[in-house]
C-alpha cells in the first residue's frame, strides 16, 4: 500500500499576495471563522492535482490563485503546480514529470504515477482510466456537499463511483479483466463453432437426401474422385476464411454502435450546454432555483466553464467521428472481401451441384462421391464436436476463474466488517442501527436526518477506511475533513465526534481537520493550529517574494510556460 501524505500548500496571487501553509504533521487543524477561506484551501489540495471541486468562493476566483503542492509517496517527494487548466508534476530532483491540461491525460499520468494500472474497460473493450477525483473520493468531506452523502465531495467522476469503491476494499483485480477477454473470446469461437456445425451437417444431409436414391455402380473414375477431392478441399478453405470474416465483423459491429451511441451522447450535451449558456447570456449573475429557492452564481466563469465543457464534448465528438469513419472502412472493406469469399464458395457448390444434377452421365460416380462427402463431413463435424467441447470447457474454468478474481465471497466477507465496524462506530458515537435506517452496502447512501447525518457519515467513512486497510487497498491519502459541525450539533454531541474523528484515525494516516475559532477548545492533546482571520485575505504581501520564486524557478526559468495568467 502507498502513502500520501501533504506536505505544504503555496498559494500566489499576481496582485502581489502569497501564502505558505504547512502541512508536515500527523494531525493539521485549519482554524477560523466563516469566510476566513478555510474550505477554499482544503479544495486547493485537490484543485492542484487536477481534481473538479465544487465552485471556490468569488474572491478567491478572482484572486485568480497559483498553487504549489508539496506532497510524497511513500516518503519520495513530489511537487505540483497548477497555472489556470495547466499542472505540473515535478519529480524529486526537480525535473518535470509531466504537464498536461487535459483532464484524462492528467488522470491517466496520476494513475501511472499510483501504480494502478487499468483495470476497467467499456463497452468498446477500451481500457478506463479512473478520474483524480476519484482516486481521493474516500479521503475527503467538503464543507458544503460531503455531509449530505458519503464521497460527495468532488464532481465529475464519470460514473466510476462504483469501480473506485470496490478498488479500495480489493473487490477487484487485475486478473478479473484479464480473464473477462478470455472468456469473451472463448464464447465468440464457441458460437461460430456451433454454427459451423450445423452448416457442415446441413451441408452433408442435403446431399445424401438429394442422392439417395441413387444406384450402387462401379467406381473407376479416379480422375472425378480426384475433382470432387479438390473442390471440398477449396470448399472448406474458403469456409474458413469466412468464418474468421463474419467473427471480424461481429466485433467491428459491436465497436461502431459504441461509437454511435458516444457521438449522439455528445451531440445531446452539445445541444444542453448551448441552450443553457445561451440562457446564462440573457440571465442575471444570480439565478434562483424555482425547485428549491437557492441562488446560483450565474458569471463569467461559470458562462466559460460552460464553454469549455462545450469544446470538451466537441473535442471529443470529432475524435469519436474520426474512429466512427476508421471503423466503417474497416466494415466496408471487411464486407466487401466477404461478399468475395461467398460468391466463391457458392461457384463451387454450384459447380458440385451441377456434377452431381448429371445423373445420366455421371451415375457411376455418385456413390462414390456420396461415401467422400460422408467421410469428409463426418471427420469435420467431429473436429468441430472436439473443439466445442474444448471451448465448453475453458469456458467452465474461466468462470471458475472470474468467481474468484472478483472475490465474491470475499465480498460478503468484507462487507462483514463493513457492518460490524459501522455498529460498533455508531455505539460509540451515540447511536444504535434501531436509530438509522440500514445503509445499502458498501460505497452505498446512508439515509438519515438531523444531527445523526455527521455521526453516519463519519461511522461510514472511517467503516471503509478500516475495510481498505485490511484488503491492503493500492494507496492511502491524506484524511480531509472540512467542517463537521453540521446540522445544529450542540457542543457535547460534537466534542464526541472530534474525539472519534482524531483518536480513531488510521494509523500512520494524516489527518486536516478545519474548525471554527469557537471549536478548537474542543480538542484535546497539543496541536499548532493554523489560524485564519474571517473577513481578511489568506494571502499576504509579507511571504509573495519567497513563494514567486519558487514557482518561477520550477515553471518560468525552465520555459514550461512562457507568459503569466
């Protein structure tokens, strides 16, 4: 198992302002009142790393705010720096690692650098690359989303919740995919053998059923035995090659419609996003909800995230288009040399049948020809017998083999302590299963009201944190918790609560925890919080020079990036 931990967070404004802000401890409290930008730093930690975090307060947007990450795996030391949509990843001697603005290419090179490596794939067979946000789902609650619903906290995780969660509990592994292929591959060449099959014994009772009543004569003609030889053989040749054709084609079908259903996916959300951001144009900076009443930001930054997701999804479409016509080429191409194969193979069953539709010549032959095609087609309907039976076979074994790869008793097993841990947790916290309804498995919703959501929420997360240390999960980030005083928490309910959430962290895990002022007598033990001030800027003028160079010595002064945001 990796370990992530945080080690500092720069923050730079070019208005001249800068921040540090040490992290290099087991417990970090990040303390002060509302609008102090406790949560703007906390989603900054992931925000660097290339994460999608529910929108930052307006100023620190308009602080238009550069941020340096230092942070370690497993005690190497990384850094990352994120310029607008651009990040840099730096390795420990200071060389650039990568830099990417695209947000699958910087899931792609974090996965890399996680060690975990494709586990997934889609519809079309192609391998999913795991978003950044999914990769620290588990490990953070924000202020404003996290106590609704566990990993709630960070957007776009392009539906991989699911796979993300039974990931870290080893619900899954690297063999499961790999004998998934096996398996598909193995039920592709069983169904064509089936059809084979039943297209030789058609073949041969067609055959003997339209001779025989043919007489018995002598057989002589070698040289039309020797014809009739030949023609089978080509005949069979050809059949082959026709199979493998239609099993190319079977799979280029099943690309295509992936293909199709992507691009009239992308069209929609092209068509959504142009009817909304020309909605935003005509709108206010304000909107209120007609659900529910809550005012939604309604500016130019939300208008240009709305354009960018646009040119995303254009983006996308055009290379979807670009497989798409890749595709039917290759269907095209494929059809045409099948269409050849079966014009082939019907000249010479057409010529078969036409020696055999001779009768008043050729009587002497057709017992002859009728023991050959017995022979013949009765060896080639056993071969394929043999094959699927061994097709059966391997099919039986890698099933067995899946059963075991996706661990489905191990599944039970884990959901097992999953349960256990969260009853004793929720005992601890002051409440009893008779007090919630239960929740839905693992990475399932808790359902509950009130005060008793934080306590759910906290007993789910730390229940899976448990299941993942014990299923020695691929890595272990940094536990960020953002205000967990919610709800009407009165302060005896909440001291329990930061009593669990501190002594009953993993260990050797590293813990941020922000509070109000007012809390932080709460805690006990010692502890260096880090203060903020409601009302003033996190940044200052004192610490811009230190932090600026910095930055400068790894982007600037090295020509990743030529001009200034």
């Amino acid at each position: 198992m990796k370990r992530i931990r945080f080690k500092e967070i720069a923050l730079m404004s070019y208005s001249g302002t800068a921040r540090r802000i040490n992290l290099d401890n087991g417990l970090v409290i990040v303390a002060g009142g509302n609008e102090s930008g406790k949560s703007s730093i906390l989603k900054t930690l992931y925000h660097t790393l290339g994460a999608t975090v529910y929108p930052f307060a307006r100023r620190w947007d308009d602080a238009n705010v550069i941020s340096l990450l230092k942070f370690t795996i497993d005690d190497v030391n990384y850094k990352a720096v994120r310029l607008a949509n651009d990040i840099y990843v730096f390795n420990p001697d200071g060389t650039l690692r990568f830099q990417e603005s695209d947000g699958y290419r910087i899931s792609l090179k974090f996965n890399e650098l996680l060690g975990i490596p494709p586990f997934f794939k889609d519809a079309a067979g192609v391998d999913i690359t795991l978003p950044v946000g999914c990769l620290f789902m588990p490990f953070y609650i924000d202020q404003d989303h996290g106590w609704d619903q566990p990993w709630n906290s960070l957007l776009r995780l392009m539906g991989q919740k699911h796979n993300t969660m039974m990931l870290f509990v080893g619900a899954i592994n690297e063999d499961y995919y790999s004998y998934k292929r096996l398996l598909d591959d193995a039920e592709t060449r069983l169904r064509s053998t089936i059809d084979n099959i039943s297209g030789s014994l058609k073949f041969k009772n067609t055959f003997l059923e339209k001779y025989k009543d043919a007489g018995k004569l002598p057989f002589e003609e070698e040289d039309f035995k020797k014809g009739i030889d030949d023609v089978l053989t080509k005949l069979t040749e050809l059949k082959e090659v026709q199979n493998k054709l239609l099993q190319e084609l079977e799979k280029l079908y099943g690309v295509r419609y992936s293909y199709q259903f992507n691009i009239n996916q992308l069209k929609d959300n092209i068509k959504e996003i142009d009817k909304d951001f020309k909605y935003a144009l005509k709108s206010p900076n304000e909107l209120c909800c007609p659900m529910c009443g809550a005012t939604v930001e309604n500016g130019p930054y939300e208008r240009f995230r709305m354009l960018d997701d646009r040119d995303r999804c254009k983006s996308l479409l055009i290379e979807n288009n670009i497989r798409l016509e890749q595709i039917n080429e290759r269907i095209t191409d494929k059809v045409k040399l099948s269409d050849d194969i079966k014009r082939k193979i019907e000249g010479l069953q057409a010529s078969i049948n036409k020696k055999t539709e001779r009768v008043s010549l050729e009587d002497m032959f057709i017992e002859k020809m009728k023991e050959h095609v017995e022979t013949v087609m009765t060896d080639a309907v056993n071969d394929l017998m043999d094959e699927k039976r061994r097709l059966e076979a391997r099919i039986v074994n890698y099933k067995n083999y899946l059963k075991i790869a996706s661990k489905e008793s191990a599944k039970q097993a884990v959901q097992r302590d999953f349960d256990n841990y969260m009853r004793s947790t929720l005992r601890k916290l002051g409440l009893g299963m008779r007090d919630t309804q239960r929740h839905y498995g693992l990475g399932g919703r808790v359902k509950t009201t009130g005060s008793n959501i934080v306590k759910m929420v906290i007993a789910y997360t730390y229940a899976y944190y448990d299941v993942m240390i014990r299923q020695n999960c691929p890595f272990f980030a940094p536990i960020v918790i953002d205000e967990p005083k919610q709800n009407g928490l009165d302060d005896t309910g909440f001291s329990s609560i930061i009593d669990f959430i501190v002594n009953n962290r993993p260990d050797g895990s590293q813990l941020i925890l922000s509070l109000t002022d007012s809390e932080l007598n709460l805690l006990s033990g010692e502890y260096n919080p880090i203060m903020l001030q409601s009302g003033q800027d996190v940044m200052n003028e004192n610490e811009y020079l230190s932090v600026r160079d910095e930055i400068d010595e790894l982007v600037y002064e090295k020509g990743f990036r030529l001009t200034q945001e």
